[in-house]
C-alpha cells in the first residue's frame, strides 16, 4: 500500500501541506476530495517526486520512496495522470501510448499493451490521429491509458472529470472501478465532482487548508455529510 505519514509543504512563506497522513490499499479506489486551493495537486506533486517534501515521509509497498525522483518512483511502478492531462498533441494516438514503456527494456517495449485498447476501444480506432485532434474526452482516456501502459502498482489521478462530457466521464467511471475491482492495483483518485467519487470510492479523504479533515469509507460518505464539505 501507499503510506504517507506526517508530509509538509512550503511555498514561499505558505505552509501548504500540514502533516497529512494517510494509507492508499491495492484493490481500492481512494478518492481524495476537497475544494479548490487546498492543496490536493501539491499532494499528488510531492507522491511523484515532482515536488520534494519538506517534512515526513512516503512509503510504498514498505518501502521509503520520499527521496526518490520522479523516474525511479515510476519504475517502482507508480503512475500519475496530471491535471489538463499533458499528451503530446504532435504525437499520435499510438506514440503517446508507446511512451507509457519507457520503464520497460527496448525488447519489452515494441508494442501497446492490448488490454488498453480493450478498456478503451476509442483509442484503437484513433491511434493514428494526432493526439491534439482528440477531444478533450478522448485526450484524458489516452492520458489514462498512457499511465496504465507503464503496468502500475499505483495509479495516481488528478481531476480526471474536468472538463470532459457526461458519457465519457461515466466510460472512465467504469474503467476506474473495472482496474480496482482487479484487485492488483491502488488508485488515488483526486475529485471535486462529489457524485462520481461517491460512486467510486472505497475509502474517502476530505481535505482542508493542508490537512485532511475527515476520513471514512465509500459506502459512508452520505451519512457523513461530505457533501456538505466539499460544496462550492
């Protein structure tokens, strides 16, 4: 599992992250929410080692990660799917999809994995379009796919509903409880859009100011009044 134990944050003068502690299990969907400038992309930032952490430490599968750099936390076997999920627009379909391997030896990485085409079948019929051509659907279900070529342990999502329409957001819904339900992989899942993490989530984490505030499990969120924390 992903352990993350007492992190700290700076910017400038800002203290950004207050302490957070949490644990993300294989086989679960971890859904972190909270509004906006609490703090929740510095979070993911300082899991990839994109942004170094001041104070505490981060574990994965019992092993301290918190000075590794953001290649070596990827050949641990983490992947992290950005906000405005960051495609190469110039590349095709396919080659943004082949840069998912760069993990693996040249032997390992001739080819796209098949099962990405399985869980994304509009890839497969786009995958020599360039990636700028796609809409912005289509644009988070191949940065989705990109990360999930590298084979993770952990796959890490920020905001993977903004900006997309209802129909493929209930398509990448599906997905995310189809790679959990595998029961192989840890998924946190960063959300503002309270009904699909609702309907995700095995476990939620509310975040605020830097801390995360209250903590439950998926099937609770209701009765715990998260709605309520989380409105804009």
């Amino acid at each position: 599992m992903l352990q993350v134990d007492k992190l700290h944050q700076y910017y400038g003068g800002s203290h950004i992250l207050r302490g957070l502690s949490f644990d993300a299990k294989i086989g679960e969907v971890t859904c972190l929410l909270g509004r906006n400038g609490v703090g929740k992309t510095t979070l993911l930032r300082c899991l990839m080692g994109l942004v170094p952490a001041k104070e505490g430490m981060v574990s994965w599968e019992g092993k301290p990660i918190t000075g590794f750099k953001p290649h070596q936390r990827v050949h641990a076997g983490i992947a992290y799917v950005p906000q405005g999920r960051e495609i190469f627009t110039r590349l095709t379909v396919e080659e943004n999809l082949l840069m998912g391997l760069s993990r693996f030896s040249a032997g390992e990485a001739k080819a796209v994995p098949e099962f990405i085409y399985e869980l994304f079948p509009v890839l497969r019929e786009m995958k020599q379009r360039r990636g700028g051509d796609l809409s912005g659907g289509q644009q988070q279900q191949l940065a989705i796919g990109r990360a999930l070529a590298s084979k993770p342990r952990l796959l890490i999502l920020d905001e993977p509903t903004e900006g997309i329409q209802p129909s493929v957001i209930k398509e990448i819904g599906a997905v995310i409880r189809k790679l959990a339900e595998r029961g192989d992989m840890a998924i946190l899942l960063v959300e503002q859009f309270y009904d699909f993490a609702a309907e995700l989530a095995d476990q939620y984490l509310v975040m605020s100011r830097g801390e995360i505030v209250q903590q439950g499990r998926g099937a609770d969120m209701e009765s715990d009044g998260v709605r309520g924390l989380v409105a804009i």
